[in-house]
C-alpha cells in the first residue's frame, strides 16, 4: 500500500477510522463516507508521517472523509491505495 493523499477528518471520522465507532447523532456516517469514497473507505488511515501527536486543529473547510460542511476540528488522515507498480 502506498498513500493516495493526505486529508483533514473531523472527529467523527476520526472516531470511526481509529476505533471503528459511529456516533449516535451521526447514525449515516458510514453511507456518507461511502459517498465520498466509494471503494477507497477500507484503505482510510489515520495520522499522516509527518506529525504523530496530531492534536487537530479547528477549520470552516468541509470534512474530506464525510463531506460534512459543519466547521469544527479536523484531524489528520490518509488514504491509502494499492501499489500495483511494486
Ligand atoms: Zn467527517
């Protein structure tokens, strides 16, 4: 695997990508990621290289996991692909 691109996550993808939880005010999260990402939500990762103590950081621009357009913290992710050159 390789890394596709780096993107800013608000907390509940964090959550979902990190732990695997969904909230209970967000019980869609899932078919929104699914919207954004259609076959890439597997191979999301959270952190990047460059910064392992990710404390987030509060942004207006939308989720790049989700979509959600709502402002509020963003957390680092990446999305990961298959390296088909190797
Ligand atoms: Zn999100």
């Amino acid at each position: 695997m390789k890394k596709l691109c780096d993107i800013e996550v608000c907390g509940d993808c964090l959550g979902w990508i990190a732990n695997g939880t969904i909230p209970d005010d967000r019980p869609t999260l899932l078919a929104e990621i699914a919207k954004v990402w259609p076959g890439d939500m597997r191979h999301i990762v959270a952190g990047n290289s460059e910064d392992d103590n990710d404390e987030g950081a509060f942004s207006w621009s939308g989720c790049e996991c989700c979509g959600s357009r709502l402002g509020g913290t963003r957390y680092a992710a990446a999305v990961l692909t298959a390296d088909l050159s190797a």
